[in-house]
C-alpha cells in the first residue's frame, strides 16, 4: 500500500468511527417495551475495531513518514512540519500585511503604516513558493513511497 492510500484510508476510518458514534447514541437507551434498532454491542464492537485500525495504520503512516526522506537528509515528518510552519506563517503575515494597509477614506489624517508593507510582501512571496515546492515533494512521496509494517 502507498503512503497516500494509507492517508486515504485514515480519513476513511475517522469518519467511520464518528459515523458509528452516532449510530450508537440513539440505541443507548430505549423504553422498556421496545428494541434498539440495532444491536449497541456489535456497534460498540466496530468501533473499537475502527479505532484499533485506525491507530494501527496511524503507527503506520507515522513510521513511514520518520524512515523515509525528502532531500538533504530531511525526513518526511521534517518537511511536513515545514510544510505547516510555512503555511502558518504565511496565513500570519497575510492578515498583518492587510490590517497595516491604509485605508484611504478614512477621516484620519496623516496615517503611516509602522511595517514595511512591500519587504512583508516579499517575504509573503517567498513563503508562498517554499510552500509549494516543498507541498509537491511530500505530495509525489505520498504516491511513490510504500507504507512500511
């Protein structure tokens, strides 16, 4: 299995296990003369096997992520944090870059913004783009890289 189906099967069983949460709730109790429309052990018994694989495949996409390796000795986990850290900052900078422009009808006078608007975009830019070499890297890996045991 790839990396990537590993990250597709994750999400698979996230929604599944939230899937069979409410599934249950409504079977918990019933009034004394009546069924529960399903059976709360055997749902009770998917979920903890949704839960069990879930963690299992997690152990395994972590595993992978540590062992394999973008470029220059980065590991994948590395250039995922970096790939994070830079959209973070990005997202940051932006809504700084926004509020430090000036509004031009507004009523107060002489107004100057205290950071330097075009070196924040520059940097905006810049983080921009490493972002996206370095999404691409992880997002090829995802597809190229067996998911190890």
């Amino acid at each position: 299995m790839k990396l990537a189906e590993g990250l597709l099967l994750r999400a698979d069983l996230t929604k599944k296990i939230e899937h069979l949460v409410h599934r249950i709730r409504p079977v918990l109790i019933v009034s004394a003369e009546k069924e529960p429309q399903e059976d709360p052990t055997k749902l009770l018994a998917q979920l903890r096997k949704a839960n069990q694989d879930l963690e299992t495949i997690i152990v395994r996409i972590n595993k992978t992520n540590n062992e394999t390796f973008i470029e220059d000795g980065m590991t994948l986990m590395e250039g995922l944090a970096k790939r994070d850290s830079l959209k973070l900052i990005s997202e940051k900078l932006r809504s700084i870059r926004q509020w430090s422009q000036i509004n031009n009808s507004s009523s107060y006078d002489k107004q100057l913004a205290t950071v330097d608007i075009k070196n924040l975009q520059i940097e905006i830019d810049q983080n921009g783009r490493a972002f996206r070499q370095i999404d691409s890297k992880i997002q090829e890996l995802n597809w190229l890289t067996e998911l190890k045991e």
